[in-house]
C-alpha cells in the first residue's frame, strides 16, 4: 500500500502538527508551525511549478492577454441567491466571467460565460469533471492542477491565500485570493485591461453559520447560491470570511480608482458596501 509523502496533506508531519494544536497554546503553535504552513500552503505548490513546462506555457498565456480588452467593459457574475431575480440576456454580447458552478445556471442564463474562474480546491476536485468540458478559457489556481492538467483551456494562475496581502495588476505572477473568487476575478480584469467591471448576483450575505473557511459538508438544499443544487446535499465547502473579503475588495477599489477605472456593483439587494452601486437594467 502506497504511503502518503511525510510533508504532504495527510502526511505523518502533517497529522502531528495537527494533534500538537491541541496542546500547544495558540500563540505558540503558530510561531511553531509557520515555516511548515508556508509550505503547506504555497511552498510545496511553487517547487511543483519550477521548471514545470505546463505552469510555464500558463505564464506566457497570461501575459499575452495583458490588456487585450484595453478600454472595455465586463461583467463578474457571482453565484448568489439574486440572479434568480435578474433577466441576464442583455449580457449575451458582453465580455463576461463566470465562477465556481455557475455552469449550473448556463441553461437559465441562455449563454456561457466569456470566461471561467475557480480556486478553490473542494470546488475543483469535486466538480472537474464539468470544469473540464467547459469550453471557454479557464483560470484555474495551480493548486488544482492535478484535476486539469490536460485541459488545454486551462490556464494555470498562482494564486495563495498567505500573506502579504496584495492587489495584483500583473495576475502572471502571485495572486493573493482575498477569500474569495471574485477578488481573483477583479485581479484578472485589471490585468486584461477592462476600464468598467461591473459586478452581479454578488450578494455577500449568507444564511450558513459558523467559523469563517470552515471546511462543512451540506446537509441540504442550498439556500445561499442560486441553485439549491450548487453545493447540496454531500457536497464539501468552505463558510465564507466576509470581514475578509471585504478587506481585498477594499484593496480592489483603490487598485481601480487610482488607475482611472472603475468597478460598479448591480447586485440586486446586494449587501457589500464597497463599491458604487448601480442599476443593472439602466447599464444598456
């Protein structure tokens, strides 16, 4: 019977670190445990990328799109409860992104997005299958890659949840995630050169309880997206972090406004209070 590598997730390291949690205080355990949480989070996944000819073809792919939508506008749609109450057909003819299984909604929707964002490794382990049949362009976090190698659509981002946190213009080298998709989504915008991204269905407000990043399994129906499928019964996900969010969408707002461009939110009864809001209906 294989073993599973002594440094890796379920590895012998990894479940003693876990068990000495337990003992340790809080502050100290942290101080202990820094360097291996380093790697654990983004050590072990940039030596997997030295040299790797995938992850390379992936940088070069991301740096020619470096402002090919210069002067444009898009559209990020989110996953919330609202769209339900959204008609998106004007969005058929515009430059879109769409994010973790809003495929589910394609149908509904009468489109596909122009573009596809996931990072979050729950999301892209259990739903690759459908990621990969997607046929549009995707951007996929490196940590993922072993679901998607041999997508030739995908395109590899190095993206981490470690600090420093950071807006990054230039999404070919690191990307901090700011606990959520969408921050990533507004980073790549940026980087593609889009002067007006304009936000939907990113409700910011959740009916699930509990510790923020949370790993929970569902137990039912799902009230917080716009499917009760999206993460329904037996699916893994992690709660959300709003405060957190919150902090990197600040951090998107300045990196926007100081360049002259601009990011809007048409959300319907969105509660992020970030950015300016807008009516999507008069945006046509």
């Amino acid at each position: 019977m294989s073993q599973t590598p002594f440094l890796e997730p379920g590895g012998y390291l990894h479940r003693l670190i876990y068990g000495a949690k337990k003992i340790f205080p809080r502050s100290l355990w942290a101080r202990l445990t820094q360097p291996y949480w380093w790697w654990y989070n983004r050590g072990r996944h940039q030596f997997a990328g030295f040299a790797n000819p995938i992850k390379q073809q992936s940088v070069n792919r991301l740096k020619d799109l470096r402002d090919s939508h210069r002067g444009e506008r898009c559209f990020i749609i989110g996953n919330g409860p609202s769209l339900q109450k959204m008609e998106l057909s004007p969005l058929r003819d515009e430059v879109t992104f769409g994010m973790n299984r809003i495929y589910l909604h394609f149908p509904q929707m009468g489109f596909e997005t122009t573009y596809y964002v996931a990072i979050n490794t729950l999301v892209i382990e259990q739903c690759a299958e459908d990621i990969h049949s997607l046929p549009m362009p995707k951007f996929i976090t490196w940590r993922g890659r072993q679901w998607l190698r041999n997508d030739p659509r995908t395109l590899f981002l190095d993206t981490d949840y470690t600090d420093p946190p950071t807006f990054t213009k230039d999404v070919s080298v690191r990307i901090f995630e700011g606990s959520t998709v969408t921050y990533v989504a507004l980073q790549l915008a940026f980087h593609m050169g889009f002067h007006e991204v304009i936000l939907i269905g990113v409700d910011h407000n959740f009916q699930a309880t509990g510790k923020p990043n949370e790993t929970v399994i569902s137990s039912g129906s799902d009230a917080d997206h716009f499917s009760p499928d999206y993460f329904g019964k037996g699916f893994r996900w992690q709660l959300p972090d709003l405060e957190a969010s919150e902090r990197a969408y600040t951090m998107a707002s300045e990196a926007y406004n100081e360049d002259n461009r601009k990011v809007l939110d048409a959300t319907i009864d969105g509660k992020l209070a970030i950015f300016p809001k807008a009516v999507f209906k008069q945006l046509f």
